[in-house]
C-alpha cells in the first residue's frame, strides 16, 4: 500500500478540486481585470491596490501547493498510470511545467501591487499575468478528462459538444474584450502623441476650429472625463462591430494608428468569424448525423417488427433494447472493423480488451498466461438492457457468463427477492458449474438490473482450451467445487468413494471365481446375492444425505439384468457424463457460479 508524505495532495482530492477551481476563477478574474488595468490605468477605482495584493498571495499560495502535490505518470510497459509522491520529482516536475509561467505571473504582481514601476513597464508585468490563461485551458482539459472516465458514452457526446461550444464562446469573448481595451489605449496614446504638433493648412477642421487629425477618438468623442465604464462600452461596441462586419461607422478610425488597429481587427475577424462558422457546423453536423443515422436504425427495425407481425411484448423488449443498446455517438462499426481484419491481428485485439478484464478474475488468472489468451479468444461480447432475464432456473445450460460492466440481480427458482450475494458486478461470474461439468441446467434465475456488458463462454471451447492446457481444468473443477455448500462436498466425496468400493468388490469377486474354479451357475448366484446385500447396505446408509438415494437403491435391486451390466454404469458419476446422478449437484450449487 502507498503511503503519502504527510504534505502530499493527491489528484483529484475534494481539497485539490476546490483550490484547482478557485485558481481557475482567479484566472478568468486576470483576464478581465489585467487588460482594464492597462488600458484605464489612471480611471479604475481606488481599491485597485487591494487587488493587486489579493492576486498576488493567491499566486504565490498556488506556487506552494504546486510543491505538494502529487503526480500522475505513465513507466514503460505499463498501461495505468503510477502515482508519484516522492518530494524531490515534484519539484522537478513542477520546474518542468508551471515554474516559469508562475513566475512571471508573480513577480508581475508583486512588483505592481509595490507601486514602484514606470508606466511602460507596468504594461508589460500586467501583461505577464495574463501567462495564468494557460490554467483555464489545462485545468478545463484536466477535469473534462476526469469526469468523462465517470459518465455514460450518451452524457460525454454532449460534455464534448458542451466544451468546444464554451471554448468558441470564451475565446470570442475574451477577444473581444482585450481588442476594446487596446483600442481605448490607442485613443488616449495618440491624443498625448499628437497634442503637441501644428498641422498643415490644408487639414480637415470641425466647426469650432479643431483638426481632426490631432486627436484619438476618445477626444473625439469627449470622453476625457466621463466614466471609464462609458468608455468601455463603446470601445467594447467598436470591438464587436468591427469583428463580426466592416463596423458601423459612427466610431471612425481617422488618425494613422486607429486604421492600423482597425485593418488588423477586420482581418482577425474574418478570420475568427470563418473559425465560428467552421465550429459550429462541424458540431452541429456531427450530432445530425449520428441522431440521424439512430432514427433511421430504429425506423427500420419498427418496419420490421411490423411486416412480420412481431407481438407486443416481444416488440417492447426488441425496441428497448436497442434504445438501450445502440450508441448513437459512434461513427464506426465494430464488426465490420473486426471483421477487416487479419486473423493475427483479431487475436491481439481480442486479448488486448479482454486481458485485463480476465486477469482481475482469480479463477482464470491462475490458469496462467498462455490460458488466458486462448479465453480471450473465444469470448463473446453482447449487451443486456434493464430488466432483461440472462438465464432462468432449471433451464439447459452449456456456457457460462463474465459481467464486463452493469449490475445484475439473482433469484432463487420461485422466489421475487434476489439473494445476499447480489449484485454481480464487474468481474464477477457465473455458470462456471456448467462448464466443468457439475451441472447440466441452472440453478438460479440471473436478471440484469442496469444495462449491462457481459461476455459468453461456451463450454465447447473451454473443453477444446482444456485439452491445450490441462491445468486450466485442474484449475477450474477445483474452484467450482470449492464454491459447493460443505454438505454436498462430502456427498459428492462419499459417492465417488462408494462407487469405486463397489467397483473394486466386482474386481475380487471375479478375480476369487477364476482362481477357485466354481461353475459358471453358482457363481453367478451367489455373486448376485453378494452385490445386492452390499449396495443395499451402502444406499441404505447413502440414502440419509443423497435426495436420490432411494431411487438408486431401487435401482440396484432391480433385478439381475441390471446388475450383470451394473459395473461401468456404476463407475460412470466419477467422470460426471450421467444427468441422473449430477443434476442434483447442479441445483445446490452456489448461485454465482
């Protein structure tokens, strides 16, 4: 078992997920205040120091959490990942990482929260901060990862959709909002550039005398001293307008360094705009086209159960299935994938999606190796909806069952309410009785409880993987008979123990008539006699455990027929071919098996 240092946080601990999400919000917070304090440096309010202080300990808090953190890494040739706690790789892997981003963002902050730093360098420590977006986007990849190991295939088509569409809109925003700032940071710079400078006569003046070619917009406007959240609205309108068309015209772009902002917001535009379009179409295209090839799948299996005059109930349960079952978010075929390919690659592919799942069952997992890649061969995938009856009680059965994913409830033969050991969940098995040949019909009756996955082992092939590896066998008769109540071990050991005496007094006998020379007739006679007073006595003393002890105790004193040819029929429970004689096993058997 691992043990954590006692600083150590682990991924995807409640502590860790709080801080995560208050470190993203502390992002998006820099997103919209870091270009505002650029732009509006002399008119935001006057708690802006406050702030500043603020972001900067939550900075330097997430840079100490950062040092205690534990890891998440891949070693060769393995396929989970391994946590990694050790203090001196979690400084290192944060020096490989966040180390500078962080460092940026907080040395920015101190230094602007300590007042002392020139106008021009105060623009680029505050643009330093804005390193901390690249949080949101790898903190949202993070957590959409985390939750899709958690939902069904349905929700995480929509989680997808939902994601790209918040992407698209977070990204258009958050453009739009730093294009509005920089454009009311242009209007103020070119208005102090060009206060100074005459111009020549031949410039355009208002009414009152003024040139206009002398100052930004803003002063066009007369903004100087209005609000500076008027201000931002209508550089965020001139923003907005002049990404998704050409602009209105009513904010003009008239001096030298607004038509060069206002040439690169147009191409940015267009650019953007193509980027929307091609995304939302992309998305809306993709979800048409899987409902769409969902109704037309249902459709026709409607059309089918129609023409063929399907019943009701069986049409219900043929359609809920599929509701059930069909994965509308697909865009392949499995079986038509499977079936393309080689037959050496249908094998490694089979015993890559069901080796790991077969290992964590302890009945195959010690059959070793080379085993478990021949049961992943012959395994059978299929899918059951809710409420569906896998197998009934007292049904023929010839293959037993892996529960790959879902629930499923089991019931005694005439009983509504499943036994203690339900559910079986994933791993679990049953019908292993069946497959070794301790049962030829269910004991219990198996219903599925959630949609589930299950596998199929028919007994055909675990006879045929049985002859290539004998210890799979050993393996599977000793864990099925391990899983039988105590009293029907000992019965079962008591039989076998009974019939090889019985056997073995045949073999005496005959071996004592050869050597002492008696005829034929009394031999026989006698030998009659013997035999039945000995099954009697050992039936009789049988009877008192075995349900069918008085049958075969019948049975035995039939009459002389049926003990002239009594010797190999006898003998014959130990190898387990007779239904007689082990359907009674079967039906005691534990029910999971």
């Amino acid at each position: 078992r691992l043990r954590l240092p006692s600083f150590a946080l682990v991924p995807g601990c409640l502590v860790l997920g709080l801080w995560d999400l208050l470190q993203w919000a502390l992002a998006t917070l820099v997103l919209v205040y870091a270009p505002l304090r650029i732009a509006y440096v002399h008119k935001v309010p006057s708690h802006r120091l406050g702030l500043d202080v603020a972001v900067c300990a939550l900075f330097f808090s997430d840079v100490l959490v950062h040092l205690r953190t534990a890891f998440f890494e891949y070693q060769s040739g393995t396929r989970q990942p391994v946590l990694v706690a050790c203090p001196k790789r979690i400084r290192i892997n944060y020096w490989r990482t966040w180390a500078l981003c962080d460092a940026v963002a907080f040395c920015g902050s101190l230094l602007i929260a300590a007042g002392a730093t020139p106008v021009w360098l105060f623009y680029g420590l505050m643009s330093a901060k804005l390193t901390r977006l690249w949080r949101v986007d790898s903190l949202g990849k993070v957590y959409v990862r985390t939750c899709r190991q958690h939902l069904s295939k349905r929700t995480k088509e929509r989680l997808d959709t939902a994601v790209r569409l918040l992407h698209v809109v977070f990204g258009l925003a958050g453009m739009a909002h730093c294009i509005s700032c920089a454009w009311y940071l242009i209007g103020t710079v070119d208005e102090t550039y060009w206060s100074g400078f005459d111009l020549d006569d031949d410039g355009a003046l208002y009414g009152d005398g003024v040139d206009v070619y002398r100052y930004g917009w803003v002063a066009r406007e007369q903004l100087q001293g209005a609000p500076w959240w008027r201000s931002y609205m209508l550089a965020l309108y001139w923003s907005v307008m002049t990404l998704s068309t050409v602009g209105y015209g009513d904010v003009t772009a008239e001096t030298w360094m607004e038509q060069m902002a206002a040439v690169g917001v147009m191409v940015l535009g267009g650019m953007s705009f193509a980027f929307l379009v091609s995304s939302l179409v992309d998305i809306v295209t993709s979800a048409s086209v899987s409902q769409r090839n969902y109704e037309d799948f249902m459709s026709a299996v409607r059309d089918y159960m129609s023409d063929r005059h399907v019943p009701s109930d069986v049409a219900y349960r043929v359609i809920r299935y599929f509701e059930q079952v069909y994965p509308r978010h697909r865009k392949y075929d499995q079986d038509a994938i499977i079936k393309e390919l080689p037959q050496t690659l249908t094998r490694a592919l089979q015993i890559g999606i069901f080796m790991d799942l077969l290992r964590g069952v302890p009945v195959f997992a010690a059959g070793g190796k080379e085993a478990l890649e021949g049961l992943c061969e012959v395994l059978r995938p299929f899918n059951v909806a809710p409420g569906d009856i896998v197998c009934r009680a007292s049904e023929p059965a010839d293959a037993m069952f892996v529960v790959i994913k879902g629930e499923l409830d089991i019931f005694e033969r005439g009983e509504t309410e499943p036994l203690l050991t339900s559910p079986l969940l994933s791993g679990d098995v049953f019908g292993l009785h069946v497959v070794v040949g301790l049962a030829h019909t269910r004991t219990h009756t198996v219903v599925a409880n959630t949609q589930c996955e299950l596998c199929l082992l028919p007994r055909a092939d675990v006879d045929r993987l049985c002859v290539r590896f004998p210890q799979l066998r050993a393996v599977l008769r000793s864990y099925a008979l391990s899983r039988l109540p105590k009293a029907k071990r000992q019965e079962s050991s008591k039989w076998e123990q009974n019939v090889h005496v019985v056997g073995d007094a045949g073999a005496s006998r005959r071996s004592a008539e050869s050597k002492e020379g008696v005829s034929i007739a009394s031999s026989v006679e006698n030998s009659k006699h013997d035999r039945v007073h000995g099954i009697a006595s050992s039936m009789t003393m049988h009877r008192r455990t075995h349900p069918h002890g008085a049958d075969v105790a019948n049975a035995a004193g039939a009459g002389s027929d049926a003990l002239d040819e009594g010797d190999s029929a006898l003998v014959t429970p130990v190898g387990g071919s007779t239904g007689s004689e082990q359907e009674p096993m079967g039906e005691d058997s534990d029910a999971i098996m």
